[in-house]
C-alpha cells in the first residue's frame, strides 16, 4: 500500500488559493460542517485519518500526526494517516490537537514525502519549527472559532461582559480560555 491521495480541496489549499477564510469555509463544506462546535474529529475522519488515544511517555505531549507512504504501527494496527491523541488531556485540549495537526496536514505536508509532527508544549524550537507550530496553531483556531461565526456569535451576544462572552464560548464551541481569548483579540474584541 502507498500514502492515502489527498483531495482536490486539500490540493486547492496547498495551493493558498483561498484565503484562510475561505479555506475554513471549503472545509467545512466538504466536510458538511453547518454550526458550532466545530466537530473536528469528523473534519479528521473525512481526511481518512485513524484516531488513536494514548498515554505518551512524555507529559507535555499533546498529540502526534502521520501521513506517510510507510504505514505507522499503533498496537499492531498499520495506519497510513493518524493522529495520535493523549487520552489524559481535555476533550477541548484533544479538539485543538485534532485542529492544529488538521493545520500541519493542509499547511505543511506534501504528497510525496512522509510527514511526522510531534505538539507538545513547552519545548525550545528553532526559528522555523516555531513558524510552522504558531502556523498550525493559527489554522487551529481558525478553524474552530471562525471568523464569520464569532462575528455573529458575539454580536448576537452582545449584552454579555466580556468575561461572561469568553466562557460562554469556551462553553458553546468547546474550546479553552486561552484560545478563545486569543481569537477574541486576533477579531479585535479586547
């Protein structure tokens, strides 16, 4: 067997035809995604992607991404494309794994070489790995927290104190503080 085919709208993306709404909005129409949360896992299974939960020896590891030619053997199962998860993390921690390695896949991967991507947290980067990671983590919260959603989304909840607005989308689109703060700035709602 050889590395998955990659779709026509990944292919589009890689491309940078679009721009990062509207790779967002292609996604979500060809993975059928309609409201929040953002279902990432079911962007990731459009993408013929395994996912596995885990223990990693390490404890600041989030995930793990493959997507390569040669199969990546987890407990005996051969998988071509998979993300690895830590079982022990949030589900919101889990969802902006899902996200950020969906990020590396229509970012930075290429159709015919192997990639392998390792998140975890707290670790000293080069210059470029940090390019690529705050890349990934950008995708990453582009895609869960839209820009045309969140636009609506706080307009609609526009009574509330800005605190009260962070947790109700922390709790609405199931993702943590620290992104929906960080979206919230990256819209200019501070």
């Amino acid at each position: 067997m050889s590395k998955k085919s990659t779709p026509e709208y990944v292919k589009e993306i890689r491309r940078n035809q679009y721009s990062m709404d509207g790779n967002i909005e292609k996604i979500f129409l060809e993975c059928e995604i309609t409201s929040y949360p953002i279902n990432v896992f079911q962007i990731a299974r459009k993408l013929e992607f395994d996912i596995i939960y885990g223990k990693f020896k390490q404890d600041n590891v989030y995930g793990v991404m493959w997507d390569g030619d040669e199969p990546l053997n987890v407990g005996g199962k051969q998988m071509y494309r998979a993300i690895l998860l830590n079982k022990q993390d949030s589900l919101e921690r889990q969802a902006f794994t899902v996200a950020h390695e969906i990020g590396h896949f229509m970012l930075h991967c290429k159709d015919n070489t192997n990639f392998y991507e390792r998140y975890h947290g707290g670790a000293e980067q080069t210059d470029s790995q940090k390019l690529i990671e705050d890349q990934a983590d950008f995708f990453a919260a582009n895609l869960l927290l839209p820009k045309k959603l969140m636009k609506a989304y706080i307009s609609q909840h526009s009574n509330l104190s800005r605190s009260d607005l962070i947790s109700k989308t922390c709790k609405d689109f199931l993702v943590e503080k620290d992104t929906v703060v960080r979206r919230f700035e990256e819209l200019g709602y501070e």
